[in-house]
C-alpha cells in the first residue's frame, strides 16, 4: 500500500525578495510535488526545487517553473532527491510583492 502526505510549507505569506521554504524531511518518499500558488498581483515568478543531503547544503535539482504575472499556479516535481528537499522563489521585490501559497506532496 502506498503512503502519501501533504504538507503545508508556506501558507500565503508575503514574500519581497527571494525567499526558501523550510527545509522539509522526505528521505521515506518517491515523489514529491510541490504546488505554488499566488493570491492577487505579482510578477513574474521563478519556482526551483533543491535538495540537500543535510538540511543546511543546498543544490537545485529539476527544471525551474515561472508563474508569469497573469497566471496563479505552478508545479515542481522531484522523483530523485535524497531525504531533504525545499523550494526557492525568486522574482518578488519590496516593490512587487507576492503572497504565496505551497504545498508538497508526497508518495512512496
């Protein structure tokens, strides 16, 4: 049987530079899916995952999404990543903020 959880990383905050989730243990899992969401007027964002062998060294891993100013949300998915993993988002300034939202998922 397969066993999955969601966790809740940042729940809409306002971000004004860049800005990393906590570093979030997930060593039992397969997968994992991360989901940012915006609430109201941002700019153009770029979302990257990273990974970490202990929670303080980072590396990003996977391909960078954009949640351009128009749109809401965006996905980032990890199927090889060790046990700590977080999300990096760059693009909000102390003049264009952003409020966000994340979410991972994970199975295995």
């Amino acid at each position: 049987m397969q066993t999955t959880n969601t966790s809740v990383l940042a729940r809409r905050i306002w971000i004004d530079s860049d800005y990393a989730t906590i570093a979030y243990e997930a060593g039992w899992a397969n997968e994992a899916v991360f989901f940012t969401q915006t609430e109201g007027d941002h700019p153009e964002l770029t979302v990257s995952t990273e990974i970490s062998p202990d929670g303080i060294n980072w590396v990003r891993r996977g391909e960078p999404r954009t949640i351009a100013a128009e749109d809401s949300i965006t996905e980032n998915s990890l199927t090889v990543f060790g046990n700590w993993i977080r999300l990096r988002i760059q693009g909000a300034s102390q003049d264009q903020q952003a409020r966000v939202l994340v979410h991972v998922c994970l199975s295995g």
